[in-house]
C-alpha cells in the first residue's frame, strides 16, 4: 500500500507515460549505438503538415535564388535583316561595309573597298590591282599583258634583262638610236615629248615641246608647216535645202561633189552637186550615214559608214550601196571613219585615239594624239572628239574656226584659223576633205566653205 506522498496525481501519471513513448522512438530511429544529437529541434518525425522546420536545409527547402550561369542579355538592334551583323549597336553589311569589313571594328585602308568581306584595291581605268599594287599591264616590266585577276596565266609575263614591257608585251631593248622613256623607244632628235633625252632618259627626258612647235635634230623649233596664220575660204557653195537634219561631211569622186547627212535613216540623205557645189540630185539609201568618202581624194567609187556601225558600204549607182568590209574591234557610234590615202588604211578616231585598220578590215593599231583635249580641253566636246580628216600625210581636227594638223605618229605640228567656218556642234560634223581642200559648213541650208591651205 502506498503512502500518500507516493500517489501520482494522474496528470503526471499520464506524462511520465507519454514520455517513456516519445524515448523508446528515439532508441529506434537513431538505431544501435546511435546517440540522438541534443541540438536537434526538428519534428522528431512528425508527419508533415506544413510546420516550419526551423530553417534547416534539405532536399525540400527553398528553391536556389542565385545568379545563374548565362550569357549577357543582348542590349542591341532586335532582330538585323538578315545578311547584316550588329557592330556596336548599329546593324552592318559586313560584306561592303569598309568599316566592319568581314567582322565587327575591321576598317578598309584609303584606297580600298569591302568586296565580298574583305579589303581590296580600287585602281584607276587602265590599271590593274596586282600582288597588291595597282599598275599598267601594258607597261610594267613585272607583270606584262595582265588581265583580269592577275592571278596564274592572266598575271602577265616578266620582262627579262634587256627586255622592256612595251604595248603589253616583252620586247627587246630600243633600237641603235632610240631610248627608253617612259615605257616606250623613242627618237630623241624627233619626239616631241622627249625632245633631246639623254642617254638615260629618266634623269634627263629633254623638252616636250609645245604648240606650234617640233623636235629637230633634238631642238624644239617652231614648225611653218601652213603659210599663214589664217584662210579664206578659195570657194563656198550653197548646201542642199532638202537633205534632212545633220550634215556629216563632203567628199569628192573626180566629177562630183557628194554631201550627206545623218539623224536617221529615212528621206534624202545623200546629195550630187555638180564641181562648182551646184545641186544636181537627191538620194535616200536607207541608211542613217556618219561619212562619205573615197579611197583618194578624186578617185570613185565614194565608201560610206553608218552610224553606230563596223560595216563599210561602197556606192555600187547613184545611192546604192553594197556591204564592203567589216571592220574588227571598236569603233565610236558618231565617228567619222575616212581613208588614209599614203598608207592605204580606213582610220576613226575618238577622243584623241586614232584607230586604224587595213584595207580588209583587219585591225592594225592605233595612234594617241599627244595632248589632245589637254592643251584645249574643247577638242574633247562632243563632235570635235570623234570627226577626222586626212591629208598630206597629216591627221587633220578642227575646233572652233582652228584646223590642226598631227604627224602619223600622233604629234601635234600645226594649226592654222579658218575664217568665218562654222563653230556649232553640226559644223563639226560637216568637217571634211575633199576636191584638195578643208571644208566646213556654218549650218544646214546654209553656205559650204572649202579652204585651201597648202596640203
């Protein structure tokens, strides 16, 4: 029987029960030799109903709220056009772009241009860009007759020792009494352009002498090769009224004289005068012409070409013409194309360059008029850049009432005025040779003039 004192209020009764369970748990859950740690404040293995677990991390705690590991956000252009890059905010053809040539920041160098995403060289017309160098194929001793890309057979031949890159080709050393200057073998004692050259010509290239001047005997002396300083017209005659449009030249067969003109290749084109420049009869060949002449000043049968055209026609009757020749290579649409009666070659010529080919048709070279355009840049002004003559052994231009005359070899050895001739563009179409003289008329329907200045 128990004291008193030794009941348990059932309260603690009830307690020391509940806590002998809750030990037993923890005997079991820390297993054999395992001590529970002091610390622990968890659930002890309550079920989970949301409570708080006191902050300690597990599989189950709260997600990672740290920087992740990713790129930059873009903060450029949205979305470039496609074919174009974004460079420091701004979207670029990386392809032309000479500032972002290929890539972002990469700049083209003066002088080149973004092709294809890469830097190249820009060379002036007549150049070529070769092993980074713009340089003429025609007369650079390293890459000589290059063409296109200069790359493999299209790079050109290197002129050997005693050879020099002349017209695009390897050639031997000047001739006994020619020099080298400037690409090409000349006589110092007649090139007006190196008049006196020393021995080597690019430490001393002589004079180039200038208007109304030639290289004699190594001397630029002043040429008289016209008498005077100026002509009248010896004869004038009065232009047939109902040719149509532009006048494009006179010529001459032995019995008539022949003017013609241009514009188009319907109503009378052609007209017959008779020695004296009286009207005698019209033709309309169907053709749209740019010069008559004849192989010889006198001689028939009269050769006409059309305009924009290779074809040659001879005049077979009385306005008709038949195809005659072709001729090879290029020639300007508006040019005149005439005979060189010494040489027996057709010749055009256009701003300066005198193209001439040979009584087939085949091409045989061409001449620069030394300064041409340069001394008056007029001479380069619509019909006075492609209207030629020929006479006396001379290539013949005329500009506004001034005749010039120019060796075979394209230097510039005379000139003379032509009084009251004709300066509107279509007096320079009229321009021509013929019956042994200049002839130019003033305007359509208006007064032909021939001049005879001594040639």
């Amino acid at each position: 029987m128990l004291s008193p004192n030794m009941c348990l209020a059932p309260n603690n009764h009830l307690r020391i029960i509940l806590l002998t369970v809750l030990m037993s748990f923890f005997l079991v859950a820390c297993g054999p030799g395992e001590e529970p740690d002091p610390t622990d404040v968890s659930d002890a293995g309550v079920d989970d109903v949301g409570v708080d677990d006191g902050g300690v991390e597990d599989d189950t705690g709260p997600e990672d709220t740290g920087p992740e590991d990713t790129e930059p956000e873009d903060t450029g252009p949205e979305g470039c056009p496609e074919g174009q890059t974004e460079c420091g905010g701004t979207c670029v053809a990386t392809e032309v772009d000479p500032g972002n040539c290929g890539g972002c920041g990469v700049t083209c160098e003066a002088g080149e241009v973004c092709a294809g995403g890469q830097c190249a060289l820009t060379c002036q017309q007549g150049l070529i860009e070769c092993e980074g160098t713009c340089v003429d194929p025609q007369t650079s001793n390293a890459f000589c007759g290059a063409s296109g890309s200069c790359d493999g057979a299209d790079a050109g031949a290197i002129c050997e020792a005693g050879t020099i890159c002349s017209g695009g080709e390897c050639a031997p050393t000047c001739q006994q009494g020619l020099l080298e200057c400037g690409g090409t073998c000349v006589d110092p004692q007649t090139s007006n352009s190196f008049c006196g050259a020393g021995p080597d010509c690019s430490q001393d290239p002589g004079e180039q002498c200038g208007t109304m001047k030639a290289c004699y005997e190594g001397v630029c002396s002043t040429v008289v090769l016209f008498e005077q300083v100026s002509y009248d017209p010896a004869v004038t005659f009065q232009d047939a009224p109902d040719l149509m449009q532009t006048r494009v030249g006179v010529a001459w067969d032995g019995t008539n004289l022949w003017t013609s003109s241009g514009g188009s290749a319907t109503g009378n084109r052609l007209s017959r005068h008779d020695a004296f420049g009286n009207q005698q009869q019209y033709y309309s060949p169907g053709v749209d012409i740019r010069s008559i002449f004849p192989k010889g000043d006198g001689t028939s049968p009269l050769y006409m070409r059309p305009f924009t055209s290779n074809e040659i026609y001879v005049q077979t009757a009385p306005g008709v013409f038949e195809l005659d020749v072709t001729l090879e290579g290029a020639i300007a649409s508006q040019a005149s194309v005439v005979w060189d009666a010494d040489n027996d070659e057709f010749i055009a010529m256009e701003d300066g360059v005198v193209t001439r080919w040979d009584e087939s048709g085949a091409l045989l070279g061409t001449v620069t008029l030394s300064g041409f355009g340069e001394l008056y840049p007029e001479e380069n002004v619509e019909a006075r850049a492609f209207r030629l003559a020929w006479a006396g052994g001379f290539y013949l231009t005329y500009v506004n009432g001034r005749l010039w005359a120019w060796s075979e070899e394209g230097e510039r050895i005379g000139s003379t005025l032509l009084n009251d001739a004709g300066i509107a563009n279509s007096s320079h179409f009229s321009f021509s040779y013929a019956q042994g003289r200049v002839f130019v008329l003033d305007e359509p329907e208006g007064t032909w003039r021939g001049y005879d200045v001594g040639l």
